[in-house]
C-alpha cells in the first residue's frame, strides 16, 4: 500500500495537454473552458481560483496531511495551497507524515490543545469528534455549489447519532482485485476470479501448479482490516447493523473466518501473519502475488518499476461471495477525511480552503494519476465520461481502457462500518488489529472459528459499551 516507501515516482509537470489527452479532448475541453488560469489569477497548480466568503487575509493555515500512495500528488497540493495562500493573504504550511502515524499525531495535539488547523487522514476517526468542529456548514456549501455528495463519503464522515459531520470527506480511492493476468489465464479464468469460490480454488492452482502465492493479510495494518471486512461483507456478515447494534457474532461471520483459514492454508504462506501496509504492494510488483486487495498505486509503482509485471496487473470489482451482488462491496482503499480541531484559531481559513480544493478535484485527481475519486462527482466529468480517464488511462495503460472497471467504483465502496454508519466505534475497531486477529487466530489453528469470532465479539462490546457511554453511537438494543 505505502508506494512512497516503494519508489519515489519520477513526477511530471501537469499542463493543459496533459489533461486533455485521453479523456476524450472535446468533453474535457468544455468542462475546462469556464477557467481561465490567466483571469483567475491562478498559477500552474490551480484550475480556479474561489474566490472567499469571508475575510481570511492574514490568517495562517497549518495543515497535517498523511503522504500520498503516489508521490505526485503531494509535490502538487503543496504548490497547490501555496498559490491559494499567496492568492487571499494565508501564511500557509503542509506537513506530511506516515499515515500510520496520523491518530497519535492527532491525540498528541488534542492532548497539548494545540497544533495544526486542519488535519486529514485516510480513514474514519469518529472517535475524535468530541475535540472537532461539526462541518456541516462546509459540507452544505460544497452541495449548493456541487451537487450532493457521495452518500458513501457522508456516510464516512456524519454522525447521525449527534446530527454532526465530525469531518469533510472530499474524495477517496477505490479498492479494486488487483490480479495477474497471465497467471490466471493457465487455470482458465483470464479475467480473473468472479467469486470467492473462483478465488479460492484458482488461488490454490496457482500457488500449487505455478508457485505464485495470494496476498490477503491478515496482520496488524490497515489493508489487512480492509481484506477482513471485505470479506465479511461478501459472507453476509457485518460488525453492526445499520441501527449501530453489535452483529459480529453470527454464522455468516464463522463462515467468513473459516473461509480466510481454508484460503490462508491453500493459497497462502505465513508471511501474511507479519505484514506492514507495504507488504501486498512489494509482493505483486515483484511478480509474486496472483491477487491482492489495493488501489491502483502498486500498479503505478509496477509500470514505472517492472513494467512486464504492470502489464500483466488487470482489476476486478468486488468479488461475489454467498451473500451474493449485494454483499460484493468495499471500503475506499483510502477515504479523504480532514478534520478541524477545535483549538484552531483558523477554522474558517481551513473551511474556505476546502471548498477551493473541492472547487479544483479535477487537478487532484489527475496528479494523483487517477487515486483520488471525488466526493462531489460533477467536479471531474473528465472521470466518468465516455472516452475520459478511466476509458483512455492518462498515464499510459495498455491496454489504455484497463481502468474501465473503475466506472462503477461509486456503486460498490461503501462506508467503514457497514450497514451502519462510521461511528466512534467502528473508527477505534478499524485502528486495531482487531478483526485481521479473528482471522489470523484459526489460520495459524490457535482457536477455532466459533472461538475466535466470540473473543472478537467480546472486543467489540467493550469498544462499543464506551462510545455509547459518550453519547456518540446509538443502538444497543
């Protein structure tokens, strides 16, 4: 997953050509032609300049951002909110950290009562709403001026418990099979698995007739938590119900786990038990994974790094497992969060700032080399469009329509936590080992499935008896 601890990728200047190639140019063009750099005032890290609603001028903006899977896109927020400040009198500042190290960083200054004015990570972190603004009034903006939002993004990101959105999701990267096309193609399923059936047996052949192992994680990071709830979904299973009542401890979870177990023993070796948020990524560019659960950033790394091997990387949308269409479902690989602290003395330089990044998702998208999806979809028609990015890849696909699959990311990510919403709970859940343990307990044969899911239960009472106890998840009927 960290492609930054991969390879730093070579970054390449954006310009108007580079946008209009591959996205169908006339399309494109007319999305663009409202905006003038020249007019705007803009420089070349900037679409439109937004114009602020209220009076920031000599203010400061400190932002804490997680760094970016795809290096390019950081060398361009940078410069990016640079412009911004120098356009409306905004001292600005951009420090980049570890996403791992995000929640302590954020406790630390909750802690201190100081620190930086806005704050975004990958993932929900509900369970700081308490020290938060309620962004609403940003979030009703960006809709008057956009169009709604992603029900998943504000699903992410609202509290229907207090009415509140503890943060501002403005985007999110979907989380695509990731698979080997030639290695697939020997146990006759060249577009690779449809089902977890399909991806268990063809997962076994490969490991059994061609050596190449699956990479599902069952450790302590965050892909391994996303690989865990994907398939709980795909059983019919769920940590809550969308009354936020605890719902781990059920058959379809046990049918869940013991499927992990059978598929770790067929499929897999044990170095999934010691797993960092890089592992999955280094084990496909290296040629030796035949399925992964990521984003798209371990297939940029393999074009750039061993292109033979990013050739051979095609995607498949959730898989179908027994529930059924209706449980082929996943959480963003990563979802845009920024969080403003209550001890900000610069909210409202931090709220004018995110409706100006929301106003220009079309950039961000296209320096990330297509990660980040938008929250506010009209943002970037370039994405969705006949002929656009996703048909005719920017960054040189071959086949250049390999990132189709992508069309219908929108209908299939759903929200952590899953008919419910994310909430304190799950957000504290998702920052554990929590539920890759459940798994990783009757893999290794150290307690059955029924043990292992009743102890995973237990966990999670006691996570949910304490957010309950502050008032911010409902349920516990």
């Amino acid at each position: 997953m960290r492609e930054d601890e991969l390879r730093r990728m070579a970054t390449r200047p954006a310009t108007r050509r580079t946008l209009l190639k591959g996205a169908g140019a006339a399309g494109l063009a007319a999305a663009l032609s409202p905006i003038s750099r020249a007019a705007a005032g803009t420089g070349t890290a900037t679409l439109v300049q937004t114009a602020p609603t209220r009076n920031i001028s000599g203010t400061r903006l400190n932002i804490l951002l997680w760094s970016h899977f795809v290096p390019r896109h950081d060398v361009w927020y940078d410069q990016f909110v640079a412009e911004w400040g120098q356009a409306n009198g905004v001292e600005t500042k951009v420090d980049h950290i570890n996403t791992a190290d995000v929640p302590t960083a954020i406790a630390a200054e909750l802690g201190a009562g100081e620190g930086h004015d806005m704050i975004e990570h990958l993932a929900s972190l509900a369970q700081y709403e308490k020290s938060m603004l309620d962004l609403t009034d940003v979030v009703e903006e960006a809709n008057r001026r956009h169009g709604p939002q992603l029900e998943m993004a504000k699903r992410n990101s609202f509290n229907p418990t207090t009415n509140a959105y503890f943060g501002f999701c403005h985007g999110f990267a979907p989380d695509p099979g990731n698979y080997r096309r030639s290695l697939w193609e020997v146990v006759g399923m060249p577009n690779g698995p449809t089902s977890w059936d399909e991806l268990r047996a063809g997962g076994a052949q490969i490991k059994a007739e061609q050596g190449v192992q699956m990479g599902l994680g069952m450790s302590n990071e965050v892909d391994s938590r996303m690989a865990a709830q994907t398939a709980m979904w795909a059983f019919g299973a769920a940590i809550q119900d969308a009354n936020e009542n605890v719902t781990i401890n059920s058959p379809e979870t046990i049918a869940a786990v013991e499927y992990m177990a059978a598929l770790f023993k067929e499929a897999m070796t044990p170095e999934v038990f010691g797993w960092n948020a890089a592992s999955n990524n280094q084990l496909l560019v290296a040629g030796r994974a035949s399925y992964i659960l990521n984003s798209i950033s371990a297939y940029r790394t393999a074009q750039k790094d061993q292109a033979e091997t990013g050739e051979d990387i095609y995607f498949t949308a959730p898989i179908v497992g027994p529930a059924g269409p209706s449980g082929a479902l996943a959480h963003g690989h990563a979802v845009f969060i920024d969080m403003i602290p209550q001890h900000s003395p610069n909210a409202d330089t931090a709220k004018e700032f995110l409706l100006h990044l929301v106003a220009n998702y079309a950039q961000a998208t296209e320096q990330s080399e297509v990660y980040n999806f938008p929250a506010w979809p009209t943002t970037v028609p370039m994405l969705q469009q006949e002929g656009g990015w996703l048909d005719v890849d920017p960054y040189g696909s071959v086949p250049p329509d390999k990132l189709a699959v992508l069309k219908t990311a929108n209908e299939w990510t759903t929200n952590l936590g899953h008919p419910g919403p994310a909430n304190a709970a799950l957000g504290e859940i998702f920052n554990l080992p929590l539920l890759p343990n459940m798994m990783a307990r009757a893999a290794q044969g150290q307690q059955t499935a029924q043990e292992s899911v009743a102890q995973a239960e237990q966990e999670v009472n006691e996570i949910f008896a304490k957010w309950r106890a502050e008032g911010l998840i409902g349920g516990g009927q």
